[in-house]
C-alpha cells in the first residue's frame, strides 16, 4: 500500500495497537495522509506551537511536529504536555501566550451553535464518489449540531497556485532541504557515515543496499539541488505566490474575510492541506468512512519518488474528514472536531477492521538476512549480475561506461523482472500445489537468476530436462504426486522466462494451459504465435517454429537499384519530429528485439524496441541467455552479411539517436512518448533508453551542451548492416508524397533552401497583413473615442454640485496622492511586490480648541483628548483592519491597543515637531505601515480649515447653502468637475483597504483624461450592477429623498456585499453621527 506520507511509521505502529499515540512531522501532508489511511486522528498544530528540537529537519520553514492517537481528547491531553516555548526552537517565540491553554477541557460538548465553517469547494480537487457522498453526510451532520456552513469559501491564491505542476508545487515545499539539512548535520556530535550535505545522502542512498534504492529513489533530494530552477523566473515566481499565499491569499485570509472559526476538506483536498504548511496554520484529520467491500482495488502508476506500483485504494480502505483553523487557534480547531467525532460515530472505541498480526508475528515473518536460504554454495546476493552471466564479465564490459548509468541500468532491469514475477498469474505457476515447500527463494529475482544460469547452459536441451535440472537445484519444487498439470505449469514458466530474458518475443502471460503463446507486436514475425505444449520440444526449436523472431530483409522499395549517392541516410528526414508532425506518423512500443524499426505503412506505425538495457547488458557475454539462443537461431547460411550481437545493440543504440536526438523538436516528441511507455507498459522507463533519446540527467541540465547541432547528420547504409534496410525503407516512406497542407509545409525541412525561401515569403506577407489590420483598427478606435469623448462632455456638467459636496469633509490638499505614491501600473494585482497600508492624517492646531466647546461633545477622538490630530483613532482602526485582513502579525501588533494609538501620535507630533508648520500651522501627514510593523511619515503642507468644516454639526441642502456663525454648517467651498469613469472596476480587498497599489484609480482617472494637477475628480463604477462605488480620490455624497446617501460600504470586504469602496475615515463620521446614510445601487442622474 502507498505509504502517503513521511510518517507512515508512526501511524502504522498506533493504529496495530503497538503504542497509544505517536509523534509525527508534517512538511507537507506527512501527517494528514497516513493518518486518515490508517483510521486515525491525525494532528498538525501551528508551526511552532511544539518545539522541533532534534528532529531531523526537511524544511526550518515547515517543519511541525504532531501527533497520531486514536481518539481527539488523547490529541488534546497530548498537546497540552508538548506545546510551549522551547530555547532550543526559535519558532516557539511566535506563541502569542506563555500559558498552554487548557486543550482537553475544549473536548467537552457536541453544540456547535455559533460556529462558522466554510468549505473551499473549488480547492477540493478530484475526489472518489464514496468519499464525496461521506463528506457531504458529514456537512449535514455538522450543520445540525448547530454549526453555519459557508460555501464555496475562495481561496485567493488556488487557482494560481494549481496552474502549476506537482513538481514545480513540491519545489517550493522542500527549497531549504539542502540548507536544513546541512545545518543538522553540523550540529551532530557522532557522524559515523560522514554525511555533511544532501549530496553526501544522495550518495549513501544509492550506494547502500539497506536503502533499497532499486524501490525507492532520490529524486526529491536531486529536486532539492536543482540549482537552475532555484534560479530561474519560474520558481521566483512561485516563490512570490508562496508569500501571498501567507499574506492575503490563503487559508487565513480566507477565515478572516468570511468570519469563520474553521474550513473543512476532505484531505484528498492537496490546494488547502498544502496552504495549511505554507502558513504553518493548524489541521486535524478524524476517521470519516471505509470504502465498501466491492471496492476494486488500484494501483498507482510509478513515479518520480518509487519504482514499485502501489495499491492506493481497495476494499474497506479508510478516509478522513479535515478541519483547518487559524494559526495558534488548535481549542477552537479540537472543540469542533471533538464534537464531530461524537456526532458522526458516538461510542467508537475500535476500527472498522481489527489487524490480525501484531508485532510478534510480523518479526516470525522476516526471514534472517545473514543466513543462506538455498542449498547452492555461490551467494544470491549478486542476483542481477548472474542473470546476465556473472559479476566480473559485466564489469569488464561497462567498463567504458559511467558507473551512474551502469548501476541506473542494473537497477532498472531488477525492477522490470520483479514487476513481471509480482503478477499473480506468475506467483500461481510458480507456487501451485506446493504448501509444504518450506526453503523458497528470498526474492522472486533469486528464481529468475537460477532459472537463467540454467537455460543458458541448456538452450539445446528439451523443456522437460531444463525442468528436471531446475527441480534438482531447487529452482522448482518436486512434483511428487506426478500430476501431469504441476509439469504444464512448469513449462510455462520457462517459456516465460525466455522470453523475459531475451527480449525475442513477448510471452502472454494468460495463455491457454495447454498452448503457449506470444503477442504477435509485428505482421512480418511470428508466423505462427502459438504452440501446443511439448515438454519434449528442444528450447531452439522452440524458438524456430514461432518463425522469424529476429530481423529480415525488407520487402519494401528495391533499394539495390540506388545509385551510390541515394544510398545516404539522411538524419533531417528520420527524426522524430518531422516523422510524426509531417507524415503523422505513428510509434508503438514493443518489448520484442526484432520488431525495432519495422514500418507499417497501413497503419502509419513505426514500432520501436523499448528495453534496450536488457540486451545491452548481455550482448558482450557469449554465455548470456541472449547471446545463446541467437548463436543457435543463425547459422553460417541464414545469419545475416556482418550481423553480430553486439553490433544488433550498436545499431540500435544509434538508431535512437539519429530519431530524437537530432534536434529540440525531436526530443520534445520522446518527451511526450515516455508517458505512452508507461501507459503501454505500465512501468518505469528504461535509463538507458532515455540516456540514448536525450533524456538522461545530464541532457536535462540547463547547463548541457546541446550537442545536437555537432551531431552527424548523414550516414551510409552499410554503417547499418542488420537495420540499414529498415532505416533506407522509413526514409523511402517519409519521402513518398510531397507535403500539400500549410502546417506540414511549415514544419518539412528537408529541403533546407525551399523552406527558408518560403518562410520568408510567410513573413512580409504577414506582416504587411498586420500592418493593414492595425491602420483599419486605429481608425475604429479613433471614431469610439471620439464619441465617448463627446457624450462625456456633454454629461459632466450635470454632476459638478454632487460630487464638490465630497470635499465638505476632506478639505483640498496641496500634494496630489499620485506624487506621494507612485505605483507601477503594469504590476498584476495577484502578485504585488510590495506594498504598504497608509491613511493620510491632518495635523490642524485649531483642533486643540475642541474640548473647550461643550456644542462639540459629538466630536468623538477630538473632544475627549485635547489634539490636533484629526481623528486619529479612525486612521488607526482603518490599518488595523487592513493588517488583519493579510495576517501581518508585527504590523497589528504596532498599531492594535491603546498603546498603539499613543505611539501613532507621539510619532506625528515628533515628525510635526522636526519641521516648520506651513500657513496657519495646519499640515498633512501620509502614515504608511508596512508588514514588518514600521511606520513611516511624511509631512506635507494643506490649508488652514475651519472647524465648522472639519466637524459639521450638519451638512448643507443643495442650492440653500448660507454659513454663518454658529449655523453649524460648514463653508461653501468652490465647485469641482467630476466624471463618470466609462469603464466599470471590480470590487477587492485593494479596492476596500487603503494601500499603496493604487492602479485600479490611476486607470479610471486616465480613461477619463484628468490631467496631474486638474482640479477634477472621477466616480468609480462597479462591475457588479453599474452603481457607483467610490470617487479615485475622496468619498462621493449624493443629495436624494431630502438627505444626503454614500454607497453602502462594510467593515470586512466582501464581493456580495456593499458597493466594494473603502471605508474611509470621515466617511465612517459622518454615517456614525447621522449627517448621511448609506444607500446601495446609487447612480449618477
């Protein structure tokens, strides 16, 4: 079964009962996986909520330690023992209280009343029906215990982060691998293997047999070092997602934006277990279902990180329910998932299904390492260099090879035969009737190897002496009874192995039991694909009555009649890419040698031979089961002129190369063919054919050489003795009928000089087209701005008096925002850089004279502290929220608390204090607040104002404007021209929180042509209904009904809710003392 996560271990040990709870780490699911695998409950605090002080780290960013128990109080009991600060983890310091709450006594009811979860749905992701029908019980469940369920919960940054691939995702989770790593081994005091870097524990791994490389390889470690993608814009990209995913575009802002204590997935649900790392927030997983009886089960093709095809759902196989919370908030996060526990499986104490072996018994089963466990004196341990005809012979003949790519081969070939033998077709052959066998082989690998020392010193012997031979080695058990069944089945297995080993012919592994049968991969080879069974039957003749297993000449163009100058292979014409996007041709895949390069022109296919390191390692050995049966398959007569084994593979090698290597459009088609190889053949591809077709670990470094451009491009036929015919017939094909559609003319380059000429005849007629189509676009352009220009005019003047009323509570300021904040328009609002909150503050000596005037109670800030700065506890409440909303915890914690207000405004008055106040004293200050928590001031001049105008007791009737002294109106100000934005802007959290990225404002005000310094002003328009959202620059006022209105705006932003405008300060005065009212859906009449 597939593991699913790092700690597999430790879950495996709680759920057989051999330990009451378990500790784990999670970097990236490692916790949540095999818990809800192994029917457990799984627990991922905070990062840093539990010291990580001697864990062997995967990543200092994500690294948590969590627990696996059967029941969520055991969770909560163990949780408030391990959880606290800890001088040995610097993460602990981010705990945000010094005692432990009190975790189990949040386990104590099943009301959920007053409880929000939200569910991310478009985050899910692919789910299997049992386990989407359980989940969508378990919402039920959930909402009648009181809980209010918000669907279809967005998570910002999802899709974006989804766009990625699975390996560009699990760069970002393991980028300080090498760097975490390399520090905990410093710190080792006994480092008895030497390890100092993940380079060294590549190494190890692969050089050790105890790792079991053949299964398990390291392709996680390489990922970690690929210093080139590290560098590269994609990852920097990726790593720029990773901290908005942190800042504003994950699972807490999501929690903060729709006031939820939790969200719930499914934990098939990667997107939001994966954000829950990034953020380090907290998640628990609790036992959900079991997959029913008639569950079939399914494997796992092959990967990147294991050689092994793992069963990864099967019948009353176990899947979990997982709740998310905010960071350091785990009482809420076990209170819900406590009651969940209780309501969906009250009184649960046991599993589904009980483990029927325990600790004792699973080590009965191990057998002793250090023992032999066959009579025969050599050691089996070398079992892939016996198959291929012993140790130092294969050692002698890679000898000009790189020993990485030697081993690679070796490890592969292990890796294919086992995967042949684990069929359970194989397992009832070899084993049938046999219940008393007591000293079978360790591995399936030790029976192929035996098998395949004793074909190849009797390949002229009949099928039943190579049986009687294996019997007397213990390759096969007695067949004691006589049953003539138990000797059929024997033959198979021969006959299966052969073909295994020699690659000839491809055995059906289901055959007839009295018929023994090959897939017939060519219409040329085997004549005759079956054979009755005869143990009396030598095994080369055998061979020879399939018909021709090997190569042929080709009945194809008569090639003899070529001059000396058409007798030329031409590379251009043979690759890959110009084969397959020219002559749409065809590759099949076979795991027969002698069907490479055979062409069928009826069905557009070329086949080619997919396992080249298995001949290859025996092509240099006259003892090899291959070299064998070819020895007696030709004879002087029927051998083919200068054919040779190892010239075979020679050519074949080269024949690879000549069809992807040949340049980058070639390669990118063997590419996409490794995944028909393993749709084909269900299995890892062979190294040595990716090292030939170009894909080898070097040739996918950045840093390579592309050695194409040197590469041989001509080649004659008699440097292909044995494939030459099939070589000159492939290219005959590829140059039969001339190419009549535009696509194929475009990518035919076999006649170098006719394309290029054509390619620039494409060009200039494509760019004089171009040119003609822009020249026709400007002029309908030219025409629609010109009559927007005109309707705009002719409407503006009818709106100047509603929107001048704007600047009755936001006095004229003498430095436009644009100067003090210039921002990037091109920068996309998913991936700001950087950016700052800020509010513009007025500092206004007049307003120390407010607590002195009793008709001022209703002042609020200014009347209840003696200050001149102009409600200051607004501004302050403004980025407090906006901080909020993108978690910046050191920017809340500057400004939250009435010792944040104090610093904001002993600030101002020592940054007031540093210069000369302008006219009247009065000064503008521009407050911005970054994610550390700095602030930063810049003090600006404005004009003096009155205080009837900063604190109106009531606002004006349009057209009966008169203030007079103590009218409590404020003064008339001069009109100002305002437009309606033609375009429409959509509501965002930059649209309702004051920040520095202000390019939805600078593009309104630009389509509407306001100059910088044009004392005008534009009104927002929201892409939601048409109304008005909000002005770039100040807070619009309409006169309606006999009162003034503003567009609805809410504390939190919401994309259902309110015009989508920011809740400005004075804005929020005035709606609090009842000078205005909001109203939705406002327009401009």
């Amino acid at each position: 079964m597939k593991a699913s996560g790092s700690s597999t271990g430790s879950a495996v040990a709680t759920t057989l009962g051999l330990t009451f709870a378990a500790l784990g780490t999670e970097a990236d699911g490692s916790i949540c996986n095999p818990a809800g695998k192994a029917s457990l409950v799984g627990l991922k605090p905070t990062t840093g909520l539990v010291s990580r002080d001697g864990v062997i780290p995967a990543s200092n960013r994500l690294d948590t330690v969590g627990l696996f128990t059967r029941r969520v109080r055991d969770s909560a009991a163990i949780l408030s023992v391990i959880a606290g600060k800890s001088d040995r983890d610097s993460r602990t310091q981010d705990i945000p209280f010094d005692t432990i709450p009190n975790y189990v006594a949040a386990c104590s009811s099943t009301d959920l009343g007053g409880i929000r979860i939200g569910i991310p749905r478009q985050s899910i992701g692919s789910v299997e029906p049992a386990e989407t029908e359980a989940f969508e019980k378990a919402i039920q469940e959930l909402k009648s215990a009181g809980a209010e369920i918000v669907d279809d919960v967005k998570l910002t940054a999802a899709d974006e982060w989804e766009s990625y691939s699975s390996h560009d995702r699990m760069s970002v989770t393991i980028a300080d691998l090498a760097e975490s790593l390399e520090k905990y081994f410093a710190t080792l005091e006994t480092n008895p293997n030497g390890l100092h870097s993940l380079k060294d524990l590549i190494d190890y791994t692969r050089n050790t047999p105890e790792e079991d490389f053949a299964h398990y390889n390291t392709a996680t470690f390489e990922m970690a070092l690929d210093h080139d993608h590290y560098a590269s814009d994609k990852f920097a990209k990726l790593d720029k997602l990773r901290e908005f995913i942190t800042a504003g575009g994950g699972l807490g802002a999501a929690l903060n934006r729709e006031n939820l204590d939790v969200l719930v997935v499914p934990t098939a649900a990667s997107t939001p277990v994966t954000f829950a790392s990034l953020e380090g927030s907290p998640l628990i997983t609790v036992p959900l279902g079991f997959h029913g009886p008639d569950t079939p089960v399914v494997k796992e093709k092959k990967g990147d990180l294991y050689n092994t095809n793992y069963v990864f759902l099967f019948a009353l196989y176990s899947f979990p329910i997982c709740f998310l919370g905010r960071r350091f908030a785990e009482e809420k996060l076990l209170q819900i998932a406590y009651a969940f526990e209780l309501i969906h499986n009250p009184g649960k104490g046991e599993m589904y299904k009980l483990p029927e072996s325990d600790l004792k018994t699973t080590i009965g089963r191990i057998p002793n390492q250090g023992a032999s466990t066959s009579s025969r004196s050599d050691s089996p341990s070398p079992l892939l260099f016996e198959l291929f005809a012993g140790l130092d012979e294969l050692r002698e003949a890679l000898s000009d090879r790189v020993t990485e790519t030697s081993d690679a081969q070796l490890a592969y070939c292990s890796r294919h035969l086992r995967h042949l033998l684990s069929s359970s077709q194989f397992q009832r052959r070899l084993f049938v009737d046999t219940p008393d066998r007591t000293e079978p082989y360790t591995t399936e690998l030790s029976a192929i190897a035996n098998v395949a020392k004793t074909i190849s010193q009797h390949v002229h012997s009949t099928f039943g002496e190579v049986v009687g031979t294996m019997r007397s080695n213990g390759g096969l058990p007695q067949n004691e009874s006589g049953d003539p069944r138990f000797n059929a089945e024997a033959i198979q297995l021969i006959f299966l192995f052969v073909g295994w080993i020699t690659c000839l012919y491809n055995p059906i592994v289901d055959g007839l039991p009295d018929r023994l049968t090959v897939k017939q991969e060519s219409k040329s080879l085997f004549e005759q694909p079956q054979q009755p069974l005869d143990g009396k039957k030598h095994l080369s003749l055998f061979i020879h009555d399939f018909g021709m297993v090997l190569f042929k000449k080709v009945h194809g163009p008569d090639l003899s009649t070529l001059s000396s100058s058409d007798d030329v292979i031409q590379v251009s014409i043979l690759n890959a890419a110009h084969l397959r996007q020219v002559r749409k041709l065809r590759i099949e895949w076979t795991r027969s040698i002698g069907t490479h390069l055979e062409l069928d022109t009826s069905a557009n296919c070329l086949k080619l031979f997919c396992l080249t390191s298995i001949p290859h390692l025996q092509f240099r050995n006259p003892s090899s089961p291959l070299c064998q049966f070819i020895s007696t398959f030709y004879d002087d007569h029927t051998r083919p002129d200068g054919f040779t084994t190892q010239g075979l593979v020679d050519e074949i090698m080269l024949s690879y190369e000549i069809i992807f290597q040949n340049n980058s459009g070639a390669k990118k088609v063997y590419r996409k063919q490794r995944k028909t190889i393993r749709k084909q053949h269900g299995e890892d591809i062979d190294p040595l054919l990716d090292e030939q077709c170009g894909f080898s670990l070097s040739s996918r470094n950045s840093n390579a050489v592309d050695k194409s451009k040197n590469r041989q491009q001509t080649f004659r036929k008699v440097e292909f003795p044995i494939l030459g015919d099939r070589l000159m017939e492939l290219q005959a094909f590829a140059r039969q009928e001339p190419a009549n559609k535009f696509w194929r003319i475009i990518r035919d380059k076999s006649d170098t000089k006719e394309w290029y000429q054509f390619i620039v005849v494409v060009i200039f007629g494509s760019v004089a087209l171009l040119l003609a189509v822009t020249n026709t676009g400007l002029a309908i352009a030219q025409l629609v701005f010109a009559i927007k220009t005109y309707n705009l005019e002719k409407s503006g003047s009818n709106n100047r008096y509603a929107a001048a009323c704007s600047h009755i509570l936001s006095p004229p300021k003498i430095q436009s925002e644009d100067q003090l904040n210039p921002e990037p328009s091109s920068v996309p609002v998913k991936m700001v850089d950087e950016f700052m909150l800020y509010t513009s503050v007025r500092y206004d000596p007049a307003l120390l004279e407010v607590p002195d005037h009793p008709e001022y109670a209703y002042a609020g800030w200014n009347f209840e502290n003696r200050s001149a700065i102009y409600m200051l506890d607004f501004h302050r409440d403004r980025m407090a929220r906006a901080a909020e909303n993108w978690g910046w915890g050191q920017a809340i914690e500057a400004v939250t608390g009435e010792a944040g207000l104090r610093r904001l405004e002993a600030d101002i008055e020592e940054e007031v204090a540093r210069r000369s106040p302008g006219a009247g004293g009065a000064v503008r200050l521009r407050v911005h607040l970054t994610k550390a928590g700095q602030l930063r001031y810049t003090v600006l001049d404005t004009l003096p104002g009155p205080l009837e105008r900063l604190l109106p007791m009531k606002l004006p009737v349009p057209g009966h404007h008169s203030s007079t002294a103590g009218s409590g109106l404020p003064p008339k100000t001069p009109g100002l021209a305002v437009r309606l934005d033609p375009s429409t802007t959509s509501s965002s959290m930059w649209t309702h929180f004051k920040t520095t990225f202000r390019r939805m404002y600078d593009a309104a005000r630009e389509r509407c042509h306001i100059r910088e310094g044009e004392d005008a002003e534009v009104l927002l328009v929201s892409d939601v209904d048409g109304s008005v959202m909000e002005a770039s620059r100040a807070t619009p006022y309409f006169y309606r009904d006999g009162r003034w209105v503003t567009p609805p705006v809410w504390a939190q932003p919401s994309t259902t809710a309110g015009s989508g405008g920011q809740d400005g300060t004075t804005r929020r005065w005035a709606l609090d003392r009842g000078l205005a009212v909001k109203r939705p859906s406002l327009r401009v009449l």
